[in-house]
C-alpha cells in the first residue's frame, strides 16, 4: 500500500502545470495592471493642476506637497462631532471662497436631504458675509445620497468649466466610490471637496480633513470677529497629518492662523497636538 502511495504522489508531482492554473496567473496579472493603471490615473490627477486652492497659511502648506488643496482630485471633509457639522460647513464653504477669487465660472454645491436635515439649509445671507459670491453659486439638493453622487460625477464631467464643486454626502464613501469622484475631478481638473459622515473608511482622497468648532475671536466691543476651526488633517497623499487653530479673516476673504497662536508650538497652544 506504501508503494502504491509513493507512486501515486509520484505521479500527482510530474503531472504538469493543469488548464487552469494558467487562467489563475493571468487573472491575477490582469488584476495587478488594472491597480497600476487606477493607481497611475489618480496620481496624474493629483500632479495635473499648477493652481492649487491656497490656504493662505504657510504652516499648513509644509504639510502638503503643493501650497494648498491640489485641483483634479477629491479632499474629504468630516465634522468631529455631530454638533460641529455646521462648522465643517462652513469650512467647507470658506473653501469654496477660495476657490472663486482663483478660478472663473460657476461654484456648485450639491447636498442630499439627509445632510440638510438637522441644521437646516444654507443661509444666502450668511454665506454672503463669508465672501461667497451668491451670483456665481449654483445650489442643488438631492432626495439620495445615489442621486447625490451621480449629479457630483455629472457636474465633474460636464463642459460648464465650473470654479469648485462642493457636496454633502452622508452616506459611506467606499473605496470604489471615492475612486469614482477621484478620476471624475480629473477629467478638467476640478478641485472638488465632499463633507460626509463622521465614520469614514478607506478612500481614495487625496487629503481627509477632521474639522470641529472653536470659540471665536472677540471685537473690543465682545462681538464675534472670525470664525474659528480646529482642523485636523488626518490623511495626506505625498504629505504629512497635522493640527491647527484656523481663522476667516472677513476682510481679506482668506484663512491665517488664530492670533497668538501662530508662533507657539501645537502642544502647547489650548491643547493642540501636531501629528506627524
């Protein structure tokens, strides 16, 4: 019985690669080249623009490959806690600002009813005193968040040469999604920012923002002066995490670092850590 167990072992050695063994080689070699080709399509979206959406702050560009948000590609924006999703909003929309005094053409936001529903719809008045030019601004509220995304990849893709396009998404952003936005902000270059939900996963973003509120900056006369944000970038392609204490400067349209903070450590600045 032993001799026959050897030469049947024997026979199963030297019987020579089956049919399907070379189906099993290709497929994986055809799924290899398909992650490079994704992964070379994202990284040509992320290196195309030349006119990124500047900060304003150069200590958030040392933690960024380019001197603000790259165009053509997709950043994440989610709020820390549920109360602070009004003040990613209007970060959100402090980005959209920037993007408007840099690029020509029409500014898009695009929300579901789900993101809308707690806090309400966006303000004209409010968002007009942040510096968004309500003329240029294009307003589009979805019952879905599948309408919501197939009317982001459809602004991405059109011709109308838009300036920004912003959305409020809350259900989960997969990695196959994200990849989606990702190459449909390529297609012109259109920088694009998503605020989604607070449980966030794997994507392809090439920056995630976590913003939460912060108390804001004081007149003489104890009335607010600038809005306020503790924004965390936890994920950067090609760059690094960090932690600051950001302001809106109403005047100049643009973002700085809070007073008495900029020249002050991270963790020594009302408990603020810099990661990385």
């Amino acid at each position: 019985m032993t001799q026959a167990m050897t030469v049947t072992q024997e026979a199963h050695d030297t019987r020579g690669p089956l049919p399907w063994d070379g189906l099993r080689e290709g497929r994986s070699q055809r799924l290899a080249a398909l992650r490079l080709a994704i992964a070379g399509l994202e990284n040509r979206n992320y290196s195309a623009s030349s006119s990124p959406l500047s900060f304003g702050v150069s200590a958030v560009h040392r933690h960024l490959p380019d001197p603000g948000l790259a165009c053509g590609v997709l950043h994440e924006v989610a709020a820390e806690t549920h109360g602070d999703r009004p003040s990613a909003f209007g970060f959100v929309f402090a980005l959209m600002v920037s993007a408007q005094r840099i690029r020509p053409g029409p500014t898009v936001f695009i929300a579901t009813r789900r993101s809308l529903i707690d806090f309400g719809n966006p303000y004209g008045h409010g968002m007009r005193q942040l510096g968004l030019d309500t003329d240029r601004l294009v307003l589009i509220k979805t019952h879905s968040d599948k309408d919501g995304l197939w009317a982001l990849e459809e602004t991405l893709r059109s011709q109308a040469g838009v300036a920004i396009v912003a959305g409020a998404i809350e259900g989960y952003l997969d990695l196959t999604i994200s990849r989606r936005l990702n190459l449909a902000a390529g297609t012109h270059g259109t920088p694009l920012v998503v605020l989604r939900a607070m449980n966030t996963g794997t994507s392809a973003a090439a920056t995630r923002w976590r913003v939460a509120a912060a108390p804001a900056a004081r007149d003489r006369f104890g009335g607010l002066a600038h809005w306020r944000w503790r924004a965390t970038l936890e994920r950067c392609r090609n760059g690094r995490p960090g932690q600051w204490l950001i302001e809106w400067a109403h005047v100049a349209h643009c973002f700085r670092l809070a007073e008495g903070v900029a020249d002050c450590a991270p963790t020594a600045c009302a408990g603020l850590r810099r990661a990385g």
